[in-house]
C-alpha cells in the first residue's frame, strides 16, 4: 500500500484509508500501538448553553450505536492490531466508559494480557453540563501485551525518577490540551503531548516504532519523533491527515522542536529540586552531614515560599557550577527553620542571616545525574532556585 505522506527523515508516515484495511496490508511489524478509537458519544444534538446552542458532534465515525456493534467494530481492528504487533509488544487503548468495557474485553478474547487500566484525570477539566452525575474528570487508558508468556518492555526506573522516586501509580493528572497544542489546526478528540509523552517513555526504546491506527492529529508521530521513536499512522480524513503533517513540519526546525519537547515533558506537579550553590568546605561539610541550608533572612515574621516547594523532593548541591551531585530529600516538601545557634552545633559557620531553612538528605546515595545542565548563569549561579527533576534526569 502505498503511503499518504513519507517524511525526508522516514520517521514519520501516514496512511490514508480504514484503519482495519490499511493495517491487514502492511508488511511492518511496530514494537507499540497506541489507540484512540470512537468512543461513540455523539448524537448529533445541539444543547442551549448561555443562551446559544453548541452542538458536540464529532463525527459520523463515533455516532452512537448499539453494544453489538460496537463489539464488532473494536474486535475487528484489534485483531488486525495483533497481527503488525511485535510478540514481545504492547498496546494503549483511550476510552471512557461507552467503548473502554467493550475494548478490555475484545483484548482479553484475543489474548493480549491486560497489564493496567490507567486513569487519565483532567486536573483542568471542564464543569459537567448536567447537575444529575458527578463531573466528568478522567478517562482510561487500557495498556495491554500480546502475549501472556512474552515480556514486555515497561521503563519502571524511569517513571520512579518522574515520580519523585515512588513507584508512579495508575491514576495520572495530567492537563488537557493547552492552547500551543492547537496553532496549527484542531481535532475534536486531540490528545495532548504530555499524556503521549509519559506513555511514550513508559514502553518504548529509541528507534522502535509506534503505530496509531486512528491518528487523527497525529499527536502520537509529533511526540514519537520528538523522542527518537519511528511513527506509522492511519486515519479516514484527509483533513485530519494534513493537519498531522503541518505538525511534522514543523518540529523540523529545530528551535520550535526543542520548545515543543520542553513543553511536552513539563508536569504541573512534577517533583523539584532545590539548586544550592556552596563554597567547596561548605560543600564538604553538607555532603557529610546531610543538610543543607539556605538563608532566611532577618525576618521574625512570615516567611514566602517559592511555588513548587511543596512538592519539592531532592537537592542538587554545586559549587560555582561544578562538582553538582543530585540527593533526595529524607521528607519531600518538608523544611527546618534553624537558628545560626543551631546550625553551629552541627559543625557550620553561617555569618550572614539570623535563619535558615534547612533540608535534610540522604547523602549516601547519590543520583546518577542523566543530564548536566549549564548551571553558570553569571550572578545567579549562586543564587539557590527550585527546578523542575526532568531538566537533571533529561526528558528523553
């Protein structure tokens, strides 16, 4: 079959056509699928909000239907999906609960293992219209392999280190698409990056190849190519289709690409760490004790917390934007406030502050750092900041 679109770099390709033909006539073999299939949610009505009428139609492709027929259609494309599928791979399925009961099914008659049913919380969700349910907040990602017996790949260590250490849970909040998703086009069942971004690092290597049988957008490709990872997608519309190549071209330049990956991989409540410059024995001296202290200032009164503190899990100690060695707090977001008394008893000499906060670590184990960033910010290299894990472990 020949492809809708072929990038310069063979990275990213596009099939136009029924996702369940186009994949029984592929020759390729893809290590990942992610899904996003109808959820058969549209009715073709119009609703009177404010005074005007909005219409939530999708499209005829997700047009209510009937159970059976809903169990047909998901049977029929994932058993297709199981053929491209590598033995050793996995699949992702999004869904809410008019199609998500349906597809854990079907994957369980065709004999894929369910490995987790994720729920993909909205932190920014919009209000439900309807005062009869509770808000509509999240959907489910079912994530399955092929085989009962083959393992599959899941990058555990990884998702520990995005997740502050712990092992990252299956209830996910992650925003909806923003507004820098969208500059290019709009699809009415757009994904965003940072949910793609996560799954994408979860279960898949550099090089491997991810399959969207209902790419849409093509949300998928743009975070596959971002993160080094080869992309085949399939989609019925034309006009979604084109949308997903302006996307393409545009992470070829490689300014808005790398802003793109920036963006992609940042979390609202990612784990921080705190960035503490110190003068080498000072340095010495916190590595062997454990803590580390910034000043508080004079005040007897409030003290300001920068946003993030809370949420704050590891310290990276440095002097002058050398020597940088990442450790992990013994309680993340908690602080001391101490006296210059205090700090003297365990050995320190602060001269310039009456308090400090003080954060306590473990400094036996220190954290291979993935990423060295440029700490040398001329003044500010010595100026304690809070920032984001991922710019010390890499996004990638």
């Amino acid at each position: 079959m020949e492809a809708y679109f072929q990038s310069n770099d063979h990275q990213f390709e596009l099939y136009l056509g029924d996702a369940t033909e186009v994949m029984s006539s592929l020759c390729k073999k893809c290590d990942v699928v992610f899904a996003d299939p109808p959820y058969f949610l549209s009715r073709n009505q119009s609703i009177k909000i404010n005074g005007e009428w909005k219409n939530f139609e999708k499209g005829e492709w997700d047009r209510v239907t009937d159970l059976d027929n809903i169990n047909r259609f998901n049977k029929e494309w994932l058993t297709v999906c199981r053929d491209v599928l590598k033995d050793s791979g996995t699949i992702w399925i999004s869904g809410t609960y008019h199609n998500i009961f349906s597809v854990a099914t079907c994957l369980v008659e065709l004999g894929f293992k369910v490995l987790n049913i994720i729920v993909w919380q909205k932190s920014d969700a919009k209000p439900t219209l309807s005062r009869n349910y509770f808000n509509y907040t999240a959907e489910y990602i079912v994530w399955a392999r092929k085989s009962e017996k083959i393992p599959h790949f899941f990058n555990c260590d990884l998702m520990e280190q995005i997740n502050g250490g712990a092992r990252m849970a299956d209830v996910w909040r992650i925003p909806f698409i923003s507004s820098w998703e969208m500059k290019l086009g709009k699809h009415p069942t757009q994904k965003p990056l940072r949910l793609l971004y996560r799954i994408i690092l979860a279960s898949t290597k550099e090089g491997e190849t991810i399959l969207d049988p209902f790419a849409g957008s093509c949300t998928t490709g743009v975070a596959a190519n971002l993160l080094g990872r080869k992309f085949i997608g399939i989609d019925q519309s034309r006009e979604f289709l084109d949308y997903g190549i302006r996307r393409k071209y545009e992470i070829e330049d490689s300014v808005k690409s790398d802003w793109i990956l920036k963006k992609m991989s940042e979390n609202p409540e990612e784990v921080m760490v705190m960035v503490n410059h110190a003068r080498p024995n000072l340095y010495n001296k916190m590595v062997e004790t454990g803590i580390c202290y910034l000043r508080a200032g004079d005040s007897k009164g409030s003290l300001l917390v920068t946003p993030g503190f809370e949420r704050l899990n590891y310290v990276l100690l440095h002097t002058n934007g050398e020597n940088a060695q990442l450790f992990k707090l013994k309680t993340k977001g908690h602080f001391q406030i101490w006296t210059r008394e205090t700090l003297q008893q365990y050995g320190f000499d602060p001269r310039n502050a009456a308090y400090y906060v003080v954060l306590h670590f473990d400094p036996t184990k220190p954290i291979p750092l993935k990423h060295y960033p440029n700490l040398k910010e001329d003044k500010y290299t010595f100026k304690a900041k809070v920032k984001p894990l991922s710019e010390f472990l890499g996004i990638k």
